[in-house]
C-alpha cells in the first residue's frame, strides 16, 4: 500500500505538482503528529527536487532564507494550537 501511495503521489506531483493531496491524507491516516505529516511531506517534496535545482534557483533560496526562517517560526507555532480535526480538514 506505501509504494502504490508514493507512486501516486509521484505521478501527481509530476503530472500537476498535486502530490500533496495523495500524501497528505495517507500520512495523517498513519496516525502520525502534525509535525511529523508536515516533515515528511516536506522530505518527499525535497528529495523530489534533485537533479532540477539551477544556480539561479539555489541563489533565490538562499536570498528567501530569512522567510523560511519566519514560515518555519509562525508554522510551528500555529501547529502547536492547532485542533488534529481542523489539521486534518486543512
């Protein structure tokens, strides 16, 4: 059941970047915390990535860094508050 979900997900992030709409129910269904669903779809959307990234593209990551700073700052925080029914919805 787990590879035929990563493949899905696979599929569809290829096809129309959806992927997360696959793995994010299958990783809530596997009774993982919030932060751990956040983290490994985060992880899977990363390793996703190699081979794509440019020079252009690290330089623009590295210049956004101060925002992920602040996102991962104000998502953890909103995670730590947040209801599991209304994570689930989101």
């Amino acid at each position: 059941m787990t590879g035929a979900v990563g493949l899905v997900a696979g599929v569809a992030s290829t096809v129309a970047h959806a992927g997360g709409v696959v793995l994010g129910p299958f990783l809530v269904s596997l009774g993982l915390s919030n932060a751990a669903v956040v983290a490994t779809a985060n992880a899977v959307v990363a390793v996703s990535q190699i081979g794509f990234l440019t020079g252009p593209i690290l330089l623009s990551s590295v210049l956004a860094l101060p925002c992920l700073f602040l996102g991962t700052w104000l998502g953890y925080r909103a995670n730590r508050r947040l209801p599991r029914r209304w994570f689930e919805l989101a």
